[in-house]
C-alpha cells in the first residue's frame, strides 16, 4: 500500500507584546523557532498592550501571549486566553549582575512584586553593594528608579520596564533575562498552544452541537468565565451578537451565576427559575475532568414548552395504550344472569364474527369486549377503542378511517392513521354504535363488509384485518323503524349478540361486587380498613337500590364509602348516619323514599313538589338527593 503524504502540522501562532528591550534580547532565539512556530512580535505594554491582545482574540488570530514581567501579569489576569511569561531564574539574574559589575561596584535591583532574599547572601560573594526594591505599577517602578539615582547608583537591573525608566533617567540599565529564560519561555507557549487547540476543538465541537439545542445553554470554566454559550442562551440575555465567550457570568447576567455549584460542587436538578419574565426549568451542573472541578454548565428549560410536550406525550401514551387489561377472570359475579352472559361470551371469543353487546350504560360492556378480545386468537393485538358519541361527525370519520396531509383546515401533516389502521390484525371496540351519524355508519357497513378503508382525502383503498365489537345500551331495532339507524349495518354488526343483564337483575352480585370496589378504593387511600366487615351495616341498603347507573354507578358509591371511613380509626366509631349526606339515595330506599322499583315513586314525588310549589332544587334537598337523581327519578315516573 503506498504511503500517504504526511499532513504538516499547524503551527501555534504566538503574539509577544513587551517593550524593545525584551523584543531585542528575543529576537535571535524568535528566529531561531521560526520554524516551530508564527511568532508576531508586538512593542506594547499595559493597556496598549491589552487593547491590542483583546483585538487579536476577537479576529481568532493568535493561539497564546507571550510577555514578562508585571506586562506578562497584566495580560495573564486580564484576558481570557494562555499567556505565556518569561520568567526571571536565579542564573540569568546572576548573568546580569556580573555584566552590572563590570560597570559599577554599586547596582540597584528593581524587581516586579517582590525582592529577591536570596541575593543578600551571594552579594557579598560578587563584591557588590546591591540594594533591592519591588514595584507593581510604573510609578512605582519609576520612584524606585529615581530613589537609587539620588543615591548615586550608576547601574540598574531589572525587566524592560525598568530599563525603559532607567534609561529616561540618565542611568544605565540591564536586562535581568536571559535568552536561556526566553527559550523557556517559547517552549511554555508552545506547549500551551498546544493545550489551548484541544480546548479550542472541545469547544468548538461542543458550541456545534450547543447551536443546534432549542434549550438556552452555557459553560463556565473554574474562574466563572463563559466557556461555550448558544444563540438561544444568547437570545435569552438579550445580546444575540455581543461576544461573550470570556467574559465572567456573574458580569453578563447575576441572576444566572454558577458561584455555588462551583463553590459546593453539587448538580442542582429541574430547579423553577424566574427569568426574563418567564418561568423556566434550571439544571446547573459540574464540570469535572479526572475527579477536578473545572467549571459548571447551565441549561434553561422553556417551562411552558414542558408543559405543552408532557401533554403531548400523555396523549401518546394514551394513544399507544391499544393493549386490553380485562379477562374473564377478572369479572365478579356469581348470578344465574351474570354467569350466562359470561359463558356466551367465552363461547363467541372462540369466533373472530363480529358481536354486539347490548345493556344499560355502567353495566360492563367494554369490560366483556376487553375479556372476548383477551381470550380469542387476537390475545396480544391491538384493541382500541372508540366511544361513537364522544365526537362530532367530522371528526368521528377522520378518527376512524384517518385522513391524508390537506384533506382538511387542521389536518395533520403526513396524514393520519385512523383507528381502522390503529387495530389492524386486532380488534376494534365501538362503543355507543347508536349514537353514530347515518353518514358514517355507509361507510362503516362498506368497511365491515370489503375489510378495507380509504383515508379522508384520499383514494387508495387500505386493507384491514379487524375484528369489530360493538356495543349499545339504545333500542336499535326502534331506531331502525325511526331511520336513526341502518338495517343493513344493524345486520351487519348483530351477527353475535350478547345481552347483559343490569346490576338490578343481579342482587346476589351486589354485595361482593361492593366488596370488592371499596377495597380497592380503601387501598388507593392507604387505608387498611376491612371491606367487608365495614359494609356489614350498609348491606340491606345497597341490596335495596335500584342502581340505575349500575356497576359504574356503584364504583361512584364505593369511592364515596372509602372515603367516609377514611376519617375513623376503629370500627365500633364508624357514624353510618353520616354517610346519609354522602349517599342519600341508597338511604332513600330503605327509608321508604322513592325508588325505581317503588309502587308508590309517582305519587311521592308529585306530593313533595306540590309542597314545594313545583322547586325542584328544594324538593330534592327535602328529599335529601341531589338535583340530578330528582331529575332521573321524575323523567323514569315521566313526571313532567
């Protein structure tokens, strides 16, 4: 395999900002490294010199700074990017003593931030007077320069600073670096360099993909400066194209700051954060590299946003929930009726013909769906279900056959998959079939006879396999002489008929279907009451109900018990007289007040509203019912 060319490496671009002096002692080992590195030499110092370093890293043209001195310190603390320092060793000091000496027996030493105590010991070694003295600013610097003058130094030793003011005084200045210190200090801004390209491509990588997030995001180092920041975070503070990368957080925005996760280290998690006026989900976390903390990130999430995708995701999890939950077993009742419907319905669950259940509202028909569905060869299918008069028309027929992108003002973009589509090879349970528009049920009779549908707004046909259950609690054959409902569809669907018998019909079932529900309830509380001693009292009434909404109706009385007894803590303190305001109808029956099965219903009610001058609302408190069942009561005694 023949070589491939070698891909030459990038050089580390380093800017050296210093006063001449320096720039002069460099220049031979700058051109010795000319091949290591682009080195742009810059006379500068302080604040020239920091204007200057700011320009260079805001057009991205400079990897690392190189300086010395208090020049070297200024830049290191001011600016977001490596400085490189040429530092003063004890030998280059030296180098520059014994130069000093062969000019004067008496050299002054101007040092930035510190004297040298080591000096004291080797002075006397070299024969000199040497006084010291440190500086921070050039001011300083300049009254240290002018004080050894008056003391009649002809020689002073120190950085390029130093020099510079020596020389405006009329004395003779020598540099305290050596070009040793300054090959060392090339090799330092090389290697940083180095180090800040694999940060640089980190972040780099890290802002491409931070650019991309709909969530607001930043990065701070270990001194709290912005380390990495999106348009969106950027958006947020309101500074869309000011460059922000380098400055410090709690300077851009106080509100966001990462003092404390840097400070304990912790990772503060869906914290609720005030901002800009909105609320938002906060998540500050640490940013660790082999076990050290190096910064923190902050991610912002849009609240409202949150809100609107849990909503989403419910919905879709609804959506996905096609699975039955409910067997034969799961079923509770031992009456001659209740066991008959249950062994018809195993016996069609053993077909894939379409059923119609047929009973009151509340009486369990999607339960027996769920149970035929779970014990025919569909188990393990899909099995959606779909109450017909829960929709208006148009949606009802999008709902069920799905619809193309533009088939109508709203449609979903890419179309929709109908509840057709949703059970195929699984069964489809239409509940409240009578309740379905004349128009629909055409195009539901056409589905159930070629097993195949068309979307809304197309024209492709779709095959299904699809095993239909439906259900009604309405008189189909007297809508069907009314043409509310169609013969052919009724046909259709009434290939298998299940009847369920009402809970009225079942009284044996009552008693331990109540059992069974108070439980149930009593343990969604956390109480551990026994269900079956606590309803001890309560049996004759609920054995005297009539129960027109039936077994739903019965899960509303349980609830209303469990949660009665949830206020005592032994048994013999139950008050069952306070349950007459929680449930006043099961009272009514075994008080003699008017029930379904009453021969004397029509002539109460009619008595009690002539006392009250026809008000329903205090005929019904006098009655100790709500308004509701008054209403039930009167439209089943067809009072008007």
């Amino acid at each position: 395999m023949p070589d491939q060319a070698a891909v030459p490496a990038v050089r580390p671009r380093i800017c050296f900002l210093g006063y001449r002096h320096v720039a002069q002692l460099a220049a031979p080992v700058f051109a010795e490294y000319s091949q290591r590195a682009e080195i742009e030499v810059v006379e500068a110092a302080f604040d020239p010199a920091l204007s200057i370093a700011r320009e260079r890293i805001k057009s991205g043209a400079v990897d690392v700074f190189m300086s010395a001195g208090a020049n070297g310190a200024i830049l290191r603390k001011n600016l977001a990017a490596p400085v490189a320092i040429i530092q003063l060793d004890g030998f280059s000091l030296l180098q520059a003593l014994l130069r000093a000496r062969a000019i004067s027996d008496r050299v002054g030493v101007v040092m930035y931030g510190r004297t040298i105590p080591e000096l004291d010991d080797i002075k006397v070694l070299l024969k000199l007077e040497v006084v010291q003295y440190a500086y921070e600013t050039t001011d300083e610097a300049r009254r240290c320069c002018a004080r050894l003058k008056e003391d009649g130094f002809d020689v002073i030793v120190g950085s390029s600073v130093v020099v510079e003011i020596a020389e405006g005084q009329g004395v003779r200045g020598l540099l305290a670096y050596s070009l040793a210190g300054v090959r060392r200090g090339l090799d330092d801004a090389i290697e940083l360099a180095r180090v800040s390209r694999l940060e640089s491509g980190r972040y780099q990588q890290l802002n491409g993909v931070l650019g991309n997030l709909q969530d607001a995001v930043l990065a701070v180092d270990r001194r709290h400066r912005v380390i990495a920041i999106n348009p969106r975070m950027q958006q947020l503070l309101n500074k869309p194209d000011m460059p922000l990368l380098g400055k410090r957080l709690d300077e851009i925005e106080p509100e966001l700051s990462l003092e404390h996760t840097m400070e304990h280290g912790a990772e503060e998690r869906a914290v609720v954060l005030r901002f800009a006026r909105r609320d938002w989900i906060a998540n500050r976390t640490p940013i660790r590299e082999y076990g050290e903390l190096v910064g923190a990130a902050l991610t912002l999430y849009d609240a409202q946003v949150i809100a609107e995708a849990d909503t989403s995701l419910r919905i879709q999890q609804r959506k996905r929930q096609v699975a039955a939950r409910w067997n034969f077993d799961d079923l509770i009742g031992d009456s001659a009726s209740f066991l008959r419907a249950v062994n018809t319905a195993r016996r069609f669950a053993r077909t894939d013909l379409t059923v119609l259940i047929a009973g009151e509202s509340g009486s369990g028909k999607e339960l027996f769906a769920q149970a035929i569905h779970n014990a025919s060869t569909r188990a393990g299918q899909p099995f959606v279900a779909l109450n017909c008069a829960a929709f208006p028309e148009a949606l009802l027929e999008s709902e069920l056959f799905g619809h193309e992108e533009g088939a109508f003002t709203g449609a979903r973009r890419g179309g929709k998959r109908g509840l057709f589509e949703t059970a195929h090879t699984g069964t489809l349970f239409l509940d409240e079939i009578g309740d379905m528009p004349l128009s629909l049920q055409t195009r539901l009779l056409r589905v159930l006879q070629e097993r195949e549908i068309v979307r809304v707004g197309g024209v492709t046909a779709i095959p299904v396999d699809v095993r239909v259950i439906a259900a009604t609690h309405q008189p189909l054959e007297e809508m069907i002489a009314a043409r509310r409902f169609r013969q052919d569809l009724y046909y259709r669907i009434n290939t298998l008929r299940l009847a369920l018998p009402a809970l009225r019909e079942r009284r044996g079932d009552i008693a331990p279907l109540a059992k069974t529900l108070v439980a149930r309830s009593l343990a969604r509380l956390g109480c551990k009451w026994d269900a079956t001693a606590a309803l001890e009292p309560l049996q004759p009434a609920l054995a005297a109900y009539a129960w027109p909404g039936n077994v739903r109706e019965l899960e509303n009385i349980a609830d209303r018990i469990a949660v009665h007894l949830l206020q005592f803590d032994e048994a013999d303190r139950i008050d069952y007289d306070g349950l007459r305001d929680d449930c006043p109808e099961l009272f009514l029956a075994t008080d003699g007040a008017p029930g379904r099965e009453d021969g004397d219903m029509k002539a109460r009610l009619t008595r009690e509203l002539a006392r009250c001058n026809g008000n329903r609302a205090l005929a019904a408190q006098r009655l100790g019912i709500s308004r509701s069942t008054l209403w039930r009561w009167l439209k089943e005694a067809q009072i008007q």
